[in-house]
C-alpha cells in the first residue's frame, strides 16, 4: 500500500491525495509557491465503499491507481461530491465510468452542477438533505450542508464511528507537502493565505458552518487541499478568529508609483505607523502577490492604498488593489488614501468608487501635486498619526 503512497488515517478511512508540485496558478488568479494536493479520500465500511471527492482534471489514472491500492473501484457505492469545482470533482466523468454501480452523492444544489459540469444522468444521483446520514455498514457518513463555503452546493461529510470531517476546501491550504499539518512548519500562514483567498468573502457563512461543526466530537480534519489536522483545535480556533473578524494592531499598505512621488508618501506614511507601534505589511502592487495581500488583509485592522493618476484616473494596479478589497471583504475597519497627480487630481475618486459602500472609515484622503513637498510630509505624518490612533485604540 505505501507504494502508492496511500496514508491510513483510520481502520477504513485512506488518504489517497495526489500531488501537484509543479502547479504555480490557480483560478487563473492565485499564485502556488508550493504547488497543492487534491487529497481525495476512501471510506471502506462493512457492505459499501465510499470516494470522498476526486483530483484535479489530468490525474484520473493517478487516483485509480490509489484507489486500486485499497480497493476494487467496481467496488465504491458511492462518490460523495463535497464541492463539483473541478480541482476535486474533475475526475468524476471517468470515476463514474470505472465505478459503475456507483450514485454520486451530492446536495440539491449540487445536482444541476453534476450535471452540467461532468454529464452525471439523474438516475445516477443520490441527493442529500442537511443532517443526513448514509451508512455503509460499521461506517456511518454524516453529510453538513455548508453553502457558499465557497460554492452553492458545498458541503462536508463526517464519518462519525471516527470523528473525521471532511470539508473540502474548508480549512485547506495550497501545500503539496506533508501528510499531516503538525509537520508543516508555519501551517497556519499557508492556512491564512488560503482563507484570505477562498472563504474570507464569505465569513457569515463561515460562522454558521462552524456554529454547526460545534456538537460534533471532530478528532481529524481532512480538508481536500494541504495537509490533515490530527489536532483541529488549532486550525479551528484559527478559522473561529479569522471567521469573526478578529484583527491585529496592523496596517497593510498597497501602493504603485511610477516616478517615486507616491512611494515616498507610503514611506513617510510607513515610517509613522511603524514608530507609533504599528504592524506593516507593505506591497508595491507592481510586484507583490495576490495571495501575500490577501493573506495579510485576514487580520489587518487598516488599509492604506497609494494610488498615483494616470490617464484622468487612478493607475490600474491601485484600482486592482481596490476591487480586491471590495470583493475580499477584508474585516479592515480603517483606511487611508494617498496619491499624486501630475496636472489634474483625479485617483482618489475613483478608488472610492470602486470600494464602493464598505464598512471601513476613510480616516483621511490627500491628493498631492507631484512629488510630496515638506508640506505634504506633514500631512501624511499627520495622517499617520491618525490612523495609528484608531488602530490601537481599538481593543
Ligand atoms: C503614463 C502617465 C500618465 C499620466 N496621466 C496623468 C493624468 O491623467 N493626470 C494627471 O494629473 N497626471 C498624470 N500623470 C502624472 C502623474 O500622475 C504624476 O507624475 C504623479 O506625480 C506620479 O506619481 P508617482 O511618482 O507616484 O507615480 C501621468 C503620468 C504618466 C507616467
Ligand atoms: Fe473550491
Ligand atoms: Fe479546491
């Protein structure tokens, strides 16, 4: 069995993950630096087998060649259906076809999904209310509704003879190493960044996953992406905090400059944070990673955005900055804006419309003709101040 590299994560209960070191983009959006896992898994219980989830499109003999370590494939009853994004649900169409007597379980949203996206026929789907339980004879799944966690459909199935959840995407990172996450070192910033990416536009709906997951006795979580935990409590007090909005004393700062007169601004702006006690994350857009602003808007506490004007706007990558703050719904309560202009200020008011209504107070907006003169250094010092202000004022 390990020549497959199969893990047993309890009598019945296999790992059967494939590993996908060499991939660097995900979503067309986000970078990998350390590739992922599409961790599949394998439920052997007394009269029927279950697949919980799938791989990645282009691995599907790689999964039958983990399956077949363990079992028959003609053998699985079921193909559970956690989530139908193709990175878990892509090998369904030639599961289904190796797995010829098997359902695919999935919730009433999922059906049309299946469908759609991997032409599974009605007949061959089994549908799944919240709550619901499937034995398999000695192994019994329990399947929890979680919608938009981070698709419609999405749900975690629980095999509650062995207190194993699996949640799919939920409490994953985009690791292909390790089995276990105590072997990873700085889990929970790859963690971070995952959630930052992936659920944290979601957090009502995170809250009410984890307010569900609570009477459950859950001793593994075996997530479809990264590393399992053996000791959840870490990785579930980390998605209460991140879920609930918690932040730190800490700014992160995105900005571009062309010429140097904004990025002299975000020093000086920098420069006060730091010296009033402030945490920094500091990205200049023109080179920094989505996933490394994401990650570092999960606990931030205040934005700031240096965007410069080009062409009677904001320069692209700032309003790029902006819609990803908009659409991230970072838990970020305060933000500074900074610009320059060359002959017609103009960024500003375009960033704000782009961040359109959020909860984050602009604690200040300045708008500076070319390089930032003494005057101006004041202002932003002053800003920074402000802003430092409100960051630790709160508790
Ligand atoms: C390609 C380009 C387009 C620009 N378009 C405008 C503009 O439409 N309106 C304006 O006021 N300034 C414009 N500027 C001038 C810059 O806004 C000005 O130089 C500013 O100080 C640049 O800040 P930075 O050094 O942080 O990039 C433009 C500059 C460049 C290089
Ligand atoms: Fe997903
Ligand atoms: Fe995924």
């Amino acid at each position: 069995m390990n020549r497959k590299n199969v893990v047993k994560l309890a009598d019945g209960v296999y790992w059967i993950s494939i590993r996908d070191w060499n991939r660097r983009l995900f979503d067309a959006l986000i970078s990998l630096p350390n590739g992922t896992s599409y961790n599949a898994y394998l439920v052997t219980g007394g009269s029927l087998n279950a697949l919980i989830d799938t791989v990645n499109p282009g691995f599907e003999g790689d999964l039958q060649a983990k399956i077949h370590a363990v079992t028959n494939p003609e053998d699985i009853g079921y193909v559970i259906m956690n989530h139908a994004e193709p990175d878990h649900a892509g090998a369904i169409p030639y599961i289904m076809k190796i797995a010829s007597d098997a359902k695919l379980v999935t919730t009433s949203r999922g059906v049309k999904l299946a469908q759609t996206f991997y032409g599974v026929p009605q007949e061959r789907i089994k549908t799944v209310a919240d709550g619901e339980t499937l034995s398999l004879g000695g192994k019994t799944l329990r399947f929890i509704e979680a919608p938009m966690l981070h698709w419609p459909e999405t749900m975690f199935t629980y095999v509650e003879e062995d207190g194993i959840l699996f949640p799919c995407d939920f409490f994953g990172s985009h690791l292909a190493m390790g089995v276990y996450s105590d072997e990873v070192e700085d889990l929970l910033v790859h963690a971070q960044r995952y959630w930052g990416e992936i659920m944290m536009p979601f957090r009502a709906m995170a809250q009410k996953a984890l307010e569900k997951l609570k009477p459950l006795n859950i001793r593994v979580i075996a997530p479809s992406h990264g590393p399992v935990h053996r000791n959840p409590k870490i990785i579930l007090d980390a998605y209460r905090r991140w879920a609930n909005g918690e932040t730190r004393p800490k700014a992160t700062i995105m900005y571009v400059s062309m010429w140097g007169s904004t990025e002299s601004m975000m020093d000086q702006l920098a420069e006060t944070l730091a010296s009033e006690g402030v945490e920094l994350a500091i990205h200049n857009l023109a080179l920094s990673d989505v996933g490394d602003i994401a990650k570092d808007l999960v606990d931030s506490r205040a934005i700031a955005l240096g965007a410069p004007t080009v062409l009677g706007g904001a320069h692209p990558l700032a309003v790029y900055a902006a819609y990803l703050v908009k659409v991230l719904r970072p838990p970020a309560k305060f933000a500074v804006l900074l610009s320059s202009y060359g002959w017609g200020a103009a960024a500003i008011k375009q960033i704000q419309e782009v961040l359109g209504q959020q909860n984050i107070e602009v604690v200040g907006a300045l708008e500076v003709n070319g390089p930032p003169a003494e005057e101006a250094e004041k202002r932003v010092a002053e800003l920074g101040k402000m802003l430092s202000k409100k960051i630790l004022e709160v508790s």
